[in-house]
C-alpha cells in the first residue's frame, strides 16, 4: 500500500526536505476546469453550501468494505469516505497535515558497540567517521494554526501566529495556543519546503555527544548473498504520534492509542489476511502506547516510507472486535477478524457513515453530523480543528453508489437522471455521439484526466496447482515472445480511441523515475516465434499449437466483467498469439472470484491495472519483491529475481530523491528485459459529472483522484 532527502544543514540541526519538494507534479490545480459554467478555474467564484446527493455509477459491488483484506479499487474507494488517517497528505503540495494526530515527531537513531542505541537526532557527520548527535529531541511537526507566538532568541521582537504576517525562521521559544496541549518548545522554526499550513520545529538539544567511529556498531545489511556492513545510523526510523482528544467513532465511542495499537496488532497477525500491509513494516521493530494519547513507533532500518506507512495506516475501532476473548489464539482472532460482520458495514472516523448496502443494487454512506473536525460550538455553529477543512464539509448530504454493470444501462440511467456521474466511463462510451450531442453537453461536464495508473498483462511464473511442465511463463524468451505478439498500438487505436499512451514498465510516465529511454517492444510476430523456437516451444506434431515434451502451449487468459473492452482486447490478443501456435483460452469472472483466483494464483495470464497513491515515494516492494510471491501478497505473478530484490531494498534504505531515481530507472530497465508483465497503457481516465456539481479537482495522488467529499451543489441547483 504504497505512501524524505538528504539533510540540508540550516543553524542548530538540519532540516529533511521531502522527495516531493524537488517533483514538479507538485503545485496548485484547477478548479472546474471542465465545468463551462465556472468561469475562473481557481475556485474563487465557489460558496460551498450544504446540501444535495451525489449518485455515481460504478460497474460493480466491492468485495468488503474491509481495505486491510480486500485491497482492491471499489474496497479503497468506499473506505476512504468512513475513514482518517493519522496525518494525511496536502493533495496539492505534498505537505503532511495532522489529522488524528494532532502533532508528530521525527528522531533518527544511532547504535553503539556497547549495545546502547540513542535516539534523537543526528546533527551531523563528520569526515573521520564520527557523529554528532542529540540524544532525546526531535524533530516537531505541528499545525501554525495550533501556536500562539514565536520568541527569538536573543530578545527581539516576538512574533504573533495568526495575523496574517510574514512567517519567521530563526532558532528561539515556540508557544503553542492555550488549550491544545502542546508543550512550549525551544529550537529551530522553519516552514516545510512546500508547505502552506504547518511548522516544523528542530528541538534544541540540552547536550550533544560526538561519537567517534569506533564506538558505532557497524550492522549486515542487504539480500542473502549481498550483504554488506554498514554503520548502524538511521535517519527518521522512530516516530511519536500525539493524538487528539474527543474523537469519537461513528457510534460515539472514543478514540484512543489502544484503537491504532490494536489496528497494528491485528494486521501484523500473519493469519489476518493483510500481506498487502504488512509488506510496508518488515522493518518495524516495535510500536507502543505511551498513554492514552500517544503512540510511538521503531523501524530497526531506514526506510523513506517508514513515516508515510505509519501516518497512513488503516486504524480500525478496538471496541467493535473484542480482542481480548482471542488472548493467546491469534490464529482464530485472524479468522475473527477476517469474517467479522462489520466489513460489510464498518464503524469508522470519517466524514461520512455507513448507511446502507444492497449488493449489486447501491451502496450508500452519510454525512456524519458529528465528525470530530467540524464540531459545533456554544453557539451553534460549526468550526473547523484545522484551517485545511471548512467548517461545512462535507458538502453532500450522501453519496450513493449505483451498481450498472451494463455501459448502455448506464448511460440511458445517466440520460434520464438515475444518476448524477460515472467514474467508470468506457472509451467507446466517450467517443459514442450521444455523449457528444449539445443536448448532452448541456447537462454534463466530460472530464478526462492522466492518472499514475497502469495497465499491464501478468505472466505467471509458479502457478498454483499445477506442474513444472505446464509453467509457460517461467522462461524470459517465452515472456518476451508474448509482449511482441501483442498489438498495443491497435488495441490502444481500435479500444481505447487513443485515450491513453503506450508504457514501458510500472512508473508513471510524468513522474521521476520512469526511464524515457527504454523503448517499447514493438508489434513483431516473426521475432516471437523465434524466441518460441529457442525456448523449446515448437509444433512437432502438426496439430498447429506448439508443444514441448508432449505438453501443448495452452494457457488461461484471465479477466473479470467489470468492463466490456477487457473481452474485446482477449479476442484480439487470442488472434494474434494462436496464429503463432499458441492456444489461448479466455476465463471471464465475476469480480470477486477474479480477485480470489489471481490472489491465490490461480491462472496462468492476467490482465490487471495498477495505480500509485503516490507516484513520488513509490515502493516497488508490494509488487516485485520475491518475498511477496507468496501468503496472498501482491507479487501474483511469482517474479523472482536476486538482483531486483537487491534494487528494491537499496531503495527503500534510501532518503536521497536523486538516489532512488537512479535505483528505480535501473529496476526499469531491468523489468524491460525480463519482461514479467506486457504493459500496455496509462489512460485517460473519463468522467462524467452533472454540471451542478462545484468544486472539482483532479489531483496527481490520492486514493483517486477526485474527493467527492469537497464536491457541493450550490444551493439554486439542488433541485435540479
């Protein structure tokens, strides 16, 4: 479930500058950009009122309503609504904004020879090997809004939060406003590179100690068979989370630190069915609460998404799951867990609630009347906890997903007002004249935006259940074979209508680490069936399909309904592969099995799509990690390779944005020759939306693109 630099040195301590700080996906949006009825695309003309219902359609159920089982794309989408994360990301600058946590800190971590291991801050390190460090202090992240004032050292003029001057930095006292149970603190103020809304405070240390380089522990780290020894120094591996009080659960219940231990302890229980999250803390060491409010972290190796991985966890209410009746039984609290009732309609913190779910009809949440960010003061009226949030989110007073799976359904209930938007727009449904007509037009906006997401065929290395001898992927000349008797550029002109562009391998194509000098492999039937020659595959009995030791190259095709073309892009990909004497045959699923067989490895060929939250800090681990072949991960394919496993963890020991670049555009390349995946586009994806709707941004990360929670219908149109 994919979510900083080298240090910059700055005074007392230095400061880390996040990797997103030196993308240039970062920055403001437009607002409306779509909607012809907005004028100015900076959502100045926008008074968001109250009000309204949003009914979207989508093609099918979610599996659950359960992310930390079920990681697919409906799952994620429902959830995020009922939910909030610790610290969430500005959609815009890349800025961590405090959400459950009301403040956090950062500390990296030193291990001396003598077993002693200090926690702190390395202030830096020294061309004989030493280092200096500030045993105890902390990096401090907090919201501007939460500090009264701002007292210089050296007795100038304190400087007062709030009043719309220009932001200091210097070294001095930081005085939190009254009332948010943040401590005073003393040290070095700077804003965040990017940052529009928090401060980050360096904590004056009361001793530094320099530590010659024979009293630090030196460590193995690395892949069996390339290990190396390291200096045991890590930087930003030790996290504490200060929560906020009053927060309160759907059904009233608190919120507390034992909510996220709890969270934590159940999906780190290998019998809970969560490899997908348990993959970001293979280095976490330990996780504790502090008290009530507090809750601290220790990754025990250096991890650029350590910090991202915490602050996004999934957090789920201790209460609802009575973990206590399982003490010692960890097994059957999995298959609790797993089964438990409430992931069809859970218990969360967000900014909406589960109301309802009719499977294959519509599934609908709330607006939570008490969401903790927005109470309502002596007087009534709503306010904010932080300045990122208006008072009066969310807008709409439902949103309400509506289960078409047909795409003519869904545009005649689209026409005739059934819905208000579909997110799920096909290609031939955008370039369809009826969607082009004025009549069309003048009641919806077409939007179509680029998103980090992939799509790809998977070839499946081990297939479970089945022998050696029927394993056709295991070999990189059969893989290669596949991709060039693949016709991506029709399938891309005669499907998609161009909507989309051709990809090379798993990184998005605008972000910094796709390699733009990989080629793709070209349509080239007569070089595949020379590399089906080499590998063995070759017809010697004249029945037309080529066979090896007696067994016929015949292999399943796996896709699931949820779109029309997926059957029309199988027909095409059938013709082209058996006109070179290999058997195709194409298995159509519901959505839920499909998800089942590829997760249990149950095929042979899959086509799927992926898409980054985040295409700055991307971790290629989930995915290419040989560990994540196995235990329902996410490398459903069975790609195994030592020297991409040697890529993938240099690149998550590395903070430095230029460094991992350099890591992730050499796995590029290396993908590019093995070939385990075809990858076929990144597209456009479609939208339509009813014009009424205000306040519409498409943004480069996020669980999608869009939020619906900042969407609203001002308030003349909420008739229409």
């Amino acid at each position: 479930m994919p979510r900083f630099l080298p240090w910059l040195c700055s005074g007392l301590l230095a400061l880390a500058l996040p990797a997103a700080a030196e993308s240039d996906l970062s920055g403001p949006v437009k607002v409306d950009e779509f909607n012809p009825d907005v004028a100015r695309k900076d959502g100045s003309e926008n008074h968001p009122v109250r009000g309204g219902t949003l009914r979207v359609r989508v093609p099918g159920d979610p599996k659950s309503l359960n992310p930390m089982n079920d990681n697919d794309a409906p799952t994620q989408q429902v959830y995020q609504y009922l939910s909030n994360d610790l610290v969430e990301r500005d959609r815009e600058t890349f800025e961590w904004l405090p959400m459950l946590a009301r403040w956090f800190e950062v500390q990296d971590t030193v291990e001396l020879t003598s077993g002693e291991r200090l926690i702190g801050r390395i202030v830096s390190e020294e061309d004989d090997g030493s280092v200096v460090f500030a045993p105890g202090v902390s990096r401090v992240t907090v919201g501007e809004h939460d500090l009264e004032r701002f007292e210089p050292a050296g007795g100038g003029a304190p400087f007062a939060f709030g009043q719309g001057k220009p932001f200091p930095e210097g070294v001095g006292r930081i005085v939190p406003r009254e009332g948010t149970g943040i401590p005073p603190f003393e040290g070095r103020i700077a804003r965040p590179p990017g940052g529009r809304y928090t401060v980050w405070i360096e904590r004056r240390p009361s001793e530094t100690r320099r530590i010659a380089q024979k009293d630090i522990a030196y460590v193995l780290e690395g892949d069996e068979g390339a290990k190396e020894s390291v200096p045991a120094l890590r930087r930003e591996v030790a996290f504490v989370f200060h929560l906020r009080h009053g927060v309160r659960w759907h059904d009233r219940q608190p919120f507390s630190a034992d909510d996220v231990v709890f969270s934590f302890d159940t999906f780190m229980n290998p019998a809970v069915d969560a490899a997908q999250m348990r993959q970001s803390f293979e280095d976490l060491e330990r996780y504790e609460k502090v008290d009530d409010h507090t809750v601290r972290f220790l990754f025990k190796r250096q991890y650029f998404g350590a910090f991202s991985a915490c602050a996004g966890a999934l957090v789920y209410p201790r209460h609802r799951f009575q973990p206590d009746q399982f003490q010692d039984a960890p097994e059957e609290f999995g298959k609790h867990f797993n089964e438990h009732p409430d992931h069809s309609g859970p218990v969360g913190l967000g900014p909406y609630k589960f109301s309802r779910w009719d499977r294959g009809k519509m599934l609908e949440v709330v607006r939570n009347e008490d969401w903790w960010v927005t109470p309502k003061g002596p007087d009534g009226k709503r306010h904010s906890l932080v300045p990122w949030i208006d008072p009066d989110r969310p807008y709409l007073d439902r949103i309400r997903w509506i289960i078409i799976n047909n795409k003519a359904a869904a545009l005649k209930a689209l026409q005739n007002g059934e819905v208000d938007a579909d997110f799920d727009v096909e290609p031939s449904t955008w370039v369809d004249p009826d969607t082009n007509t004025p009549e069309f037009t003048a009641h919806f906006v077409r939007a179509k935006f680029l998103q980090p997401l992939y799509t790809y065929i998977g070839w499946n290395e081990d297939r479970k259940g089945v022998g050696p001898e029927r394993q056709f992927f295991r070999d990189r000349r059969v893989r290669t074979a596949m991709t060039l008797l693949i016709p991506r550029e029709k399938i891309l002109r005669e499907i998609h209508h161009g909507l989309g562009e051709i990809v090379t391998g798993p990184f998005f194509k605008y972000g910094p680490y796709c390699d733009p000098e990989v080629p793709v492999l070209p349509y080239n039937p007569r070089r595949a069936k020379l590399l089906l020659d080499a590998a063995g595959w070759i017809d010697h009995d004249g029945d037309g399909i080529r066979d090896r030791d007696g067994v016929p190259f015949e292999f399943d095709y796996v896709i699931h309904n949820m779109r029309d073309y997926h059957q029309k892009i199988a027909d095409i990909i059938k013709e082209s592969v058996e006109q070179a004497g290999v058997r195709m045959n194409i298995r159509k699923l519901d959505w839920a099995v499909f998800v089942d067989t590829v997760q249990d490895q149950q095929f042979d060929a899959v086509r799927f799509a992926w898409g980054e939250p985040n295409c700055v800090e991307t971790d290629p681990f989930q995915i290419w990690h040989s560990s994540q072949a196995s235990g329902r991960g996410s490398n459903y394919i069975s790609f195994r390779n030592p020297i991409a496993d040697r890529i993938i963890m240099e690149n998550r020991r590395e903070l430095s944005l230029p460094r991992r670049q350099r890591l992730l555009r050499r796995l590029h390349r290396l993908l590019h020759r093995e070939q385990p995946y075809t990858f076929l586009f990144n597209f456009y994806s479609l939208y339509f939306y009813a014009r009424k709707f205000r306040n519409v941004r498409f943004t480069i990360i996020g669980t999608d693109p869009y939020r619906w929670d900042e969407w609203f219908i001002p308030r003349e149109l909420q008739d229409r």
